[in-house]
C-alpha cells in the first residue's frame, strides 16, 4: 500500500524536489485505494455478524405499529381530493391492490427491521406490476423496473423483500397453490442473488451496458406458448402505444387546435386553481422544464409547439396526485403527448434521510437514471405555478407490463426470476455489489429467508388489507369504485 501524503506536504516540501508529472502521480495515488473483489466479499459477509442471514427471514409487527389507515390518510395529504376516494377504491379490490398503493405503510415496517447498513439507489415501491417493457431511445423493447416515484438511497433488501411479497400476493390472487407460490418467491430471490454474485465479477462499465432486451427476456420464459403470446402482445403494443396511435383516441379538434377529451372522471381539464398557468399554457413551468433537458434534446423539444393539457387519473398509489397527459405538435401530422407526474418527498426519506435535491421531480428522474438500462429521451423535470414539483416523460412509449391475472405457475416463477434479475442489475449499477454478494453468499440461506418473510408479511398485507376493507365499510373512510 503506497504511503499518502499530506496536501500540505506535497505543495511545500516535497514540492520542491519533484516535478509537476510527478506530483500529479503522487496526487492520483492519495485518491486511489483498491480493494480486490475478495476483500469487498469478505467484507459484506463480516455483516453477518451485525445481522444474519437468517434474521432477514422474521417478521414480527412492532408493539407500537401504526394504523395502517392512518398510515394511508397520512399519505394523502396534498392529493386532489375529490380523487382519493378513486384511489381507495382500487386499493379495495384485493390484497394485492392493497399492497400496490401501500408501500407507505411497508416502508414503516421495513424501517423497524435491523439492516446489514449496504446502501442502493433503491426504487422504494419494487412490487411485480412496477416492471415491465418499454422502447429504448434506439427503440428497443427492454425490460426494466419503470416506477420510480419512491426513489431514494436506502438499504438494498428493503426493494427485494418488497418484490418478493408481491411474488406471495400474486399468487394467491390468481389462486395458485402454496407450493407453487412458494417456488417462484424462491426463484425470484435465487436470481437476485445469482445475478448479483455475476455483477459483482463484471467490469463497471459492463453493468452498465447491460440491458434486457426482449429475446434475454423470452429465453426465461418455460414454455413456447407463453413466449409467442408474449410476441403477439408486443406487436400490438408496438403499433398502437405510439402518438400516431393516440392522437385520434384521445383527442379531438374545437376550432383551430386539437383538444384532449374530456372523459370524467379519469380524464379532464383542470381548473386554473388546480394547475395554476392555465392561461399562459404553463408556459413558466414548461420552461423550467426544458432547463433539466441538455442542450441536444433542447433543440429536440423546441421542434414541438404546446396544444393543450388534461388531467389523467393512472395507477393505484399514484392517484391523487396530479398527473397530466400534454399533447404537443410540430405540425398537423406529427403529435407527441408528455406525461406530467407530481413528485413528492419520497416515502423512504422519513426512515433513509432527506433526498439531496431540492425538487423531487429531479430526485426520481436523477434515480430513474441511474437504475434503468436506459431511460427516456423527454425525462426532465420541473416546478408549477402552484410550487408543486414534477417530472415529465413520454405516454406511452411502448410501454406494457405484466398481467398477472394471464400467469399460470410456470409464468410467475419465471417472470420472478426477471424481475429479481432486473433489481439486481439496477442495484448493482450505484452500489457495491460484490459486498452485496458476500452477504447473500453462494449458498440457499439467504433466499430462504427472503422466501420466509415473504409469506409472513403477505399474510400482514392481507390483514391490513382486511382491516382497511372494514374501515371503509364503517364510514371511517371513503372509496369509490371506478371502471
């Protein structure tokens, strides 16, 4: 190991005796202090012994555990009221729509488990209906993680035991059975795993260069049926999720302009109280939006002309939250529609710490890319009127995810595999992933861990689940069911 020298003493005494290649080679050895990939192994696997393997696989409620309603109530302040009762709705459907728009309350209790300390660029709200395809700035369809309103630092195993409950939920809403079920949670984390313990052996780069394109995807898939229904499907996604596509479905033409359609209560225009600027066509908020682009895609973005604007009502955790669809034109035959996503503070930060930006719309795009393989071309972000933070993509853009309902058991145990596959890539791309494997280890006991916890906090997802059921039934809360 070279000794380091003081900054003071390589500008004064040494200065005197060396020449300016030299100092600047000595300066490059005080930055630089390698650990061999052994060592960053041996390091993550002294953890244990601050928490094993094993403890990961218990889950116990807190005496003192919160209301998951109350938890929920608290997640809704700043959302559109009139669209929180939609968004309870959809929760009420089953366990697993519960769980989709509840990692608030999950993040609380992953916070009161001891943690191993690694660190990620973690996407907070890893759950299967978070993953899926989209087109790639050269227009490859790849599979990646494609939700990242919750993105922040945080511990690693917080986004896996996140997956691997959904994995459990899944599959006993499509009613498998338990052994089934049970076999692909083990796949999941056993690809996690696996694909962690290669990329801690890859170049840097390497990582991340690597993607997930559509044939890696179908070669995990175990049956040819399933891989050409899943052909078939991109063909159609293909063809109809473009602007092209679009335009006709969700627009129509008033005077001079085209104008989105009005579709209450999923789709309509927002009033100037709501989305202050309306009579400018946001014309502050656009601009500051277009400061997050670089200087190449400002050029891009400078070729299209705003139309008009419209609220749209998408997901489950993120309803209430203002999110708008924008149609752009640079001319009569050449739409683009921009979704705009309200960010707020992400759920993590009260158990991970404060984000290091200032706005949370450049929080998730500045996560987003740093976890996918390769993001969209118009993500940028911005502030409105009304102070609100945001960030900006396209509709759409061949986007297409996963229906569980469709999965046999062989489909889930596969697409868990993928979806462990795509975290660990993206966990391995800002954090050190050779630790990560010589925690988890080469053998099965982390993944029965995971695979332990799963079912015991599924089985607290359905609780809660249950309890938030009643407390709409009792007036405590209101839901709405939509189409």
């Amino acid at each position: 190991m070279l000794k380091a020298l003081s900054p003071l003493k390589t500008r004064g005494q040494v200065g005197a005796s060396m020449n300016s290649t030299e100092l600047a080679d000595e300066s490059v050895r005080e930055a630089i202090s390698f650990k061999s990939p052994d060592e960053q192994r041996a390091e993550g696997k002294a953890l244990r012994d601050m928490v094993s393997r094993e403890d990961h696989g218990r889950w116990k409620p807190a005496k003192n555990r919160r209301d998951p309603v109350d938890v929920l109530n608290e997640s809704n302040v700043g959302r559109v009221t009139g669209l929180i009762p939609i968004r309870f709705g959809r929760m009420m459907q089953s366990p697993f729509a519960f769980y989709r728009g509840s990692a608030a309350v999950m993040a609380a209790d992953l916070a009161t488990i001891s943690s191993p300390g690694i660190r990620v660029q973690a996407c907070g709200d890893a759950h299967l209906s978070n993953f899926g395809g989209f087109a790639s700035p050269e227009r490859r369809i790849i599979f990646d993680i494609n939700d990242f309103d919750e993105t922040l630092r945080a511990p690693w195993e917080w986004d896996l035991k996140r997956l691997v409950v959904s994995v459990v939920l899944a599959g006993r809403h499509i009613r498998l059975s338990e052994s089934d079920t049970g076999r692909a949670v083990a796949a999941t984390a056993r690809s996690y795993r696996e694909h962690m313990v290669n990329y801690a052996t890859m170049r840097v780069l390497d990582i991340w260069y690597d993607a997930i394109d559509v044939d890696r995807f179908l070669a995990e898939m175990e049956s040819e049926e399933t891989r050409n229904r899943i052909q078939d499907r991109l063909k159609k996604v293909r063809a109809r999720n473009t602007p092209e596509f679009l335009f006709p479905k969700f627009v129509e033409h008033i005077g001079e302009l085209p104008r989105i359609i009005d579709d209450p209560p999923l789709i309509f225009h927002p009033t100037a109280e709501q989305m202050p600027g309306i009579h400018s066509g946001y014309k502050a908020a656009w601009a500051r939006y277009r400061e997050s682009l670089s200087e190449s895609l400002k050029v891009l973005y400078d070729r299209y002309h705003f139309c008009d604007l419209a609220i749209k009502v998408v997901g489950v955790g993120s309803v209430g939250t203002l999110c708008a669809i924008a149609l752009f034109m640079s001319r009569e035959d050449d739409p683009i529609f921009l979704q705009i996503k309200e960010a707020n503070a992400s759920i993590l930060e009260r158990y991970a710490g404060a984000s290091k930006y200032s706005n949370h719309g450049q929080r998730v795009v500045v996560g987003q890319r740093l976890m996918q393989s390769a993001s969209d071309l118009f993500l940028g972000w911005g502030i409105g009127e009304n102070g609100r933070h945001f960030y900006v993509r396209q509709l759409r853009d061949m986007k297409t995810s996963a229906i569980i309902e469709d999965f046999n058991p062989a489909d889930l145990r596969s697409y868990g595999r993928v979806c462990g596959w795509a975290l660990a890539r993206a966990h391995a791309r800002s954090g050190d992933s050779a630790v990560i494997a010589g925690y988890m280890g080469s053998s099965g006991i982390f993944d029965d861990a995971m695979c332990d916890f799963a079912i015991e906090y599924a089985d607290q997802a359905q609780s809660d689940h249950r309890a938030f059921v009643r407390a709409v039934r009792q007036g405590r809360i209101k839901a709405v069911m939509d189409a």
